[in-house]
C-alpha cells in the first residue's frame, strides 16, 4: 500500500465543494478542511506510485476550483492509533 498526503489550494468558497468530492473517491480515505497555507488535505491510499500520478494528474483535476496542489509521498506510518488498536485486540 502506498500512500500520499495531497495539499490542496482551493478557490475562495471552495473547500467544502471540493472536500465532499474527494470524498467520494475511493482511493481517497480521509479528507480534512484545513487552516494555514492550504484548504484542504486528502489522504491517497493506492496500490503503487503510478496510481498516485493518475489521482493527482487526472482524477483530480476534473474536481472544480483546485487551484493548487502539492502532494507528499509517505515513506513509513508512524501512527500511536494503529498500535494501540493492535495492542487492544481481544480485550473487548
């Protein structure tokens, strides 16, 4: 599994509109409304690289007011919520 942060620049009004369609993509797990430099950050979960290229380069771009986007791609997760959900497995 690979996956990539996209930062995305919305056009002004525009965040929610292009939130609620990354959505509904299914390579696209989370989505957040984000203050700061950026608008919006998706989260890309794929297969390999070349699937990142077809999400960020096509995919995308047919999302209306995307001015701007800059994706990261994750080398290693280091996530304290995945392992404190394996460490409670069977406790319930």
């Amino acid at each position: 599994m690979v996956t990539a942060i996209v930062l995305i620049r919305a056009q002004h009004g525009r965040a929610k509109a292009i939130a609620e369609a990354l959505a509904d993509f299914p390579e696209i797990s989370e989505v957040y409304s984000v203050g700061g430099s950026y608008d919006v950050i998706a989260i890309v979960r794929v297969s390999k690289n070349e699937d990142i290229a077809t999400m960020v380069t096509e995919r995308m771009t047919h999302v209306a007011g995307i001015e701007r986007t800059e994706t990261l791609i994750a080398f290693k997760s280091f996530s304290r919520h995945d392992l404190e959900r394996v460490f409670s497995l069977g406790l319930d």
